[in-house]
C-alpha cells in the first residue's frame, strides 16, 4: 500500500457527457480529441477521489487512466456495468486509497425500466471510513420525470437510512454524489426522499447556491449535479470547503467551447479530513 502523506484528500465527481444519440457510435472514441481534453481536465483537478458519471464505452475509464499517465498523474479505476443502456458509473483513486466492495443498489433505477442504478464503494485512508454512493438520476423538468426520481430517490434514500441501522455501519460516514438531475428549490420532494430519514445534508444546495454545473445549448446553465455528506456521521468533511471547479477557466477556454469539446457539466470537489 503507498504511504499517502497528506491531511486531507480531495473527492470530486464529474459528468463526463458520454451520453449518445441512437444510431451514432456509442460513448466517446479513446481516439477523440475530446478524451484527450477530459484528461488534461482531470489532471488539473487532480483529485484524490473521482466519481465519474456517463463512463461510455465501459473501457472508457481505462481509456482515461492510460491518458492521464501522460500528465504524471496515477489512478486506480473501480467501476461495474450497469444492468441497462451504455452509460455507467465509475471511480478514480489514487495510490494509496483502498476502495473495495462495489455493489449496486437494488432497485434504485425506481419506475424507469432502462434507468441506472447508484453505485457504492466502501473507501478506507488513514483514520477516514466511508461508503461513496454515486448516483446519476432520470433527467426532465416535467412532472413525470419528477415522480420518475422520487421512485428513485426513496429507493436510496431508504438504503441510506438502513445503513445507519446496521451493526457495524451506524457510524459509518456516508458521501452522495453524482448527477441528481435536481434543481434545489425546484424539486424538493426529489430532495425529501434522497434524504432519507433526515440523513444526509445536501452541502451543494447551501455551499454552492449562486453557482451552476450544467451548461445549456442555449447558454443557460442550472446546478443538477449533487453533494451530499450524512449529517451525524461525516465530521471529516472540512465544512464550506464543496466548491464548483471551473475548469473551462483552467483550460482557457470559454463556457460554449467547454460545452462543444469537454463536458457539458462542470466538476464539484469537496475536502475531508484523514486524520
């Protein structure tokens, strides 16, 4: 195990818009310019702790990992394929992070047949033990889509809460992230459920109030994506430390370009105490 000589680690989560139209070749070719700019996007974040959503091909992440060597950066991958469609969920770690168990939870795809379902990890640093959910949820702003996630989201939300019921896991620190398809003050029986039992505090709609992740064709751009930390049991979480990363800015190019050649959402990265 590599000795990981730091205070804090840093878990971010990333939509890397690998979603594809019928009919066109799925997810984003390890050839394509734009895997060589999500790359360089991800070595300048330089996380500790990736959740990555719309990992497609399955192999993309791989595809990822080998570019990133490029950069003299290191990760470990853990992911699975998802029971339906082409889209998937997955985790980059570095050295020195022991991420083990991963598992679906059942049933968490709710009322949308071809939906995905979350993804857990348990991740183990230092003194820092947690289970990492990632979630990518149904998108749409009508009200269909809405009771679509609120099937989901009670799915998870009473996962959550069992966690904390079980011997061995009352304690345990839990980190909810990924693509909520949520707009804070919007869909707020989407948020109730998530929640669970009044478990988990939604950092991003309070740190992150002013700010957005998903940029829109016409230009517009809303906060879908989430971060959750459980509200008794994740004191690692360095409090107001959530930010937006923008890495448009960090790659020199303007919002639209992003949209058109990277990712049409923006990475969260958040920190947390290891000792």
């Amino acid at each position: 195990m590599t000795n990981f000589n730091h205070s804090i680690i840093r878990a971010a989560v990333w939509n890397l818009a690998g979603f594809t139209r019928p009919g066109r070749p799925i997810g984003i070719s390890a050839r394509s310019k734009k895997a060589e700019k999500q790359a360089e996007g991800l070595a300048l974040l330089d996380a500790e702790f990736v959740t990555l959503i719309e990992v497609s091909p399955l192999s993309y992440i791989e595809t990822l990992v080998e570019k990133l060597k490029a950069f003299g950066v290191d990760y470990n991958h853990t992911i699975l394929p998802q029971k339906n469609g082409n889209i998937h969920i997955g985790f980059l770690h570095k050295p020195g992070i022991e991420v083990t168990n991963p598992r679906f939870i059942e049933g968490s795809e709710g009322d949308y047949g071809r939906g995905r379902q979350a993804l857990a990890v348990d991740i183990s640093i230092a003194k820092l033990k947690a289970i990492v959910i990632g979630v990518h949820l149904k998108s749409g702003r009508d009200r269909d889509e809405q009771k679509t996630r609120d099937s989901q989201c009670k799915v998870i939300g009473e996962h959550i809460t069992n966690i904390h019921k079980t011997p061995g896991l009352k304690r345990r620190a839990i980190f909810l992230m990924g693509d909520f398809n949520m707009i804070p003050g919007q869909d707020v029986s989407n948020f109730h459920y998530l929640g669970g039992e009044d478990v988990m505090d939604f950092v991003s709609s309070w740190d992150l109030q002013d700010r957005f992740s998903h940029i829109l064709e016409k230009g517009r751009a809303n906060l879908l994506d989430g971060f959750a930390v459980s509200r008794n049991f994740s004191t690692d979480y360095i409090k107001g430390s959530l930010r937006l990363f923008p890495m448009h800015w960090t790659m020199d190019m303007g919002r639209e370009a992003f949209r058109r050649s990277v990712s049409d959402h923006l990475p969260f990265v958040a920190s947390f105490k290891i000792y």
